[in-house]
C-alpha cells in the first residue's frame, strides 16, 4: 500500500498521488501508525484562497503569476502542515454501507482501513459504489 510520511513534501506528495493515479495516501509516522491523511482536496486548498481571503483581497487571486509562485514556494513544505490530522477511518469489519455513509457525511473519497492499529488497505467511493451495485443489482 501506498503512504507517505510526515516529512514528505509537498511537491513528493502530489507526484505520488499523480504517479499512481490515486486521489489520497495514509501520513504513517516511523511506527507505521497513521497520523495523517492527504487528499487532492488538501492538495489544493493550498493552491487556492479560503473564501474569506479571496472575498477581503479579491485582487490577490486573480494575479495568475502570484498563484504559481505559490505553488512554487509551497512544494518543500512537509505533508504534516498540509495533512488532515485526524482523518476518517474504518476497520475492516465494517459493512459496506457503513463505510459508505461515512464517506458521505464526512465528503471523502477514500478512507483507510485499521486492523490492530495498522492501516491494512484503503476503501475508495468507487469500491463502495460497486459493491453496492453488485449486490444489489447483480452487476
């Protein structure tokens, strides 16, 4: 599986999550417990103004050379200042529509799953998404 650490950069975050045509890894700190999530959500957020930001200096956000010094002063930032610092997780006893309602309620794409404290896979919307129509709809 797929993970990144703490320490990982930016810019080594966004080329794995390219690379592997995945849309999130698992931050697993030197024990390999999970501290962490970064999404391409999070990849963004910081590329792109909070609403109040853009709404109180609207002008700072249309100058497209300020963006890309952004994303160029942003890539050696490590992935803990970016993370999701306590994200959804399930067990891999949990029922399909459970993991499924919780991407929901929670808007996530993909939730990883703990066994013994460990993560031992990710569940992405489009497994629930076909889970659920196999077995209800035989496909």
């Amino acid at each position: 599986m797929i993970s990144v650490s703490p320490s990982t950069t930016y810019e080594e975050v966004a080329k794995i999550l390219y690379k592997n045509n995945i849309s999130g890894v698992p931050v697993l700190d030197e024990m390999n417990k999970i501290v962490g999530f970064v999404s391409e959500k999070d990849i963004f957020r910081i590329l792109y103004p909070h609403y109040k930001s853009y709404y109180e200096h609207p002008e700072s956000y249309s100058d497209s050379d300020a963006r890309e010094s952004k994303a160029v002063e942003i890539k050696n930032h490590p992935a803990e200042m970016f993370m999701v610092k306590n994200p959804v997780l399930c067990g891999a006893e949990d029922s399909v529509m459970k993991v499924g309602a919780l991407m929901l309620a929670r808007n996530v794409s993909r939730i990883p799953v703990i066994e013994a404290g460990q993560v031992v896979g990710m569940v992405s919307r489009k497994m629930i998404y076909r889970a659920v129509l196999k077995e209800n709809f035989g496909l």
